[in-house]
C-alpha cells in the first residue's frame, strides 16, 4: 500500500522526505476562525513571517556593513602607515 498525502503540510512533508501521520496537518488540528485554512495561505500568518525575516534580514545586513567598515578603517589605517614608512 502507498502513503498518499491528503493536505498541504503533508505535502510539504512529503516534498521534503518525511511523513506526516493523518489528522495532524494544521486543517485538522484547529477549529474556529481560520479553520480548514492552510497556514501558509493565512495572510496574518505569512505578514508575521514576512516581518520576522525582514528582521532578521536588516540585522544581518546591519552587521555585515559594520564589519565591512571596520576591515575598510583598517586597510585605510594599514596603507596610511605604509605611506608615512612607520611599516614595510
């Protein structure tokens, strides 16, 4: 007998090499307000996503700039002592 995905996380699961036991996808697992509706398709869902990794996004990007800048002051700081002969 084959395994056959019957919603979107087992799909994903699938996609991605594992299995996901029938009723635990998150259609079944809630019920109210969004019920039946895939987390991934939940604007409010994908918005908080979509905020978290633009964070994490601007903060990697923060930190990279500040090393750059710093390896810059240094090769700046390094060629000015080379010009004045304080090194070789």
């Amino acid at each position: 007998m084959r395994w056959a995905p019957t919603s979107g996380v087992a799909n994903r699961a699938v996609r991605y090499g594992h299995r996901v036991a029938e009723g635990s996808d998150s259609q079944s697992a809630s019920a109210g307000e969004g019920a039946g509706r895939d987390k991934w398709t939940d604007p409010k869902h994908v918005q908080r996503l979509l905020e978290q990794w633009g964070s994490q996004a601007g903060r990697t990007v923060a930190v990279a700039a500040a090393r750059v800048r710093e390896e810059a002051e240094d090769v700046w700081a390094e060629a000015q002592s080379v010009r004045r002969g304080e090194r070789d």
